[in-house]
C-alpha cells in the first residue's frame, strides 16, 4: 500500500508539477512495488489462494514494469497524455490485485486455522 501510494504522489508531482529530476525514485518505488505484488503472489499460493490470481498478479507485474519502462517511447507528442492515464490505471490496478490478493492470503489463513 505504501509503495502504491508513494509511486502514485510522486507520479502525480512527475505529471503535473514537472519533477523530472525524480522520476527515478518514481521508478524505483514501481519496482518495488512490483516486488511486492509478487511477493503477495508467491505467499498466496503458499497460502493456498488457488492459482489464477497470484499467475495474473506475475503477468501483470511484468506488465507494469515493461510499460512503465518505455511509456516515454510510446505515442510521443501531444497524444502522450493517453499514455500518462494508461500509466496511472496500470499502477492503479497493480495496487488492486496486491489487495485482492492480500485479503484472499487473509481469507485462507483464517480458513486453515479454523
């Protein structure tokens, strides 16, 4: 949660306040980010959550850090800002498998240890 939020904050500074200079926290943060939602998918299926959504959880990871890699190069000039939107509901929704993921992990340690 705090990876997402803090991504999300310096994202926005990135967008609308012209803080190129952070951008690279604003990446290293994605990563760890990523790192978690992958984390959270390797403790869920440990958990026994079922594979569908720690598989999705990994693809979208990947999905999340090759698009935030090269969003620069996509659509350059003034359509560019298609690409900005599309940046924030990837990382919008990274951040909400991370939750679904989270409270699935919760509902399977409280199921075992009933």
């Amino acid at each position: 949660r705090i990876a997402g939020l803090v991504a999300i904050l310096l994202g926005i500074l990135v967008w609308v306040g012209g803080a190129d200079g952070i951008v690279p926290l604003h990446m290293l943060v994605g990563v760890v980010l990523v790192a978690g939602l992958w984390t959270l998918a390797a403790l869920g299926l440990m958990a026994g959550t079922g594979p569908a959504l720690p598989a999705v959880a990994v693809g979208w990871g990947i999905l999340t850090v090759l698009f935030g890699l090269n969003q620069e190069t996509i659509l350059p000039g003034d359509q560019h800002v298609v690409v900005e939107v599309a940046h924030l509901l990837v990382g919008l929704v990274a951040i909400g498998i991370g939750e679904a993921l989270g409270a699935r992990i919760g509902r399977a340690r409280r199921g075992a240890t009933a």
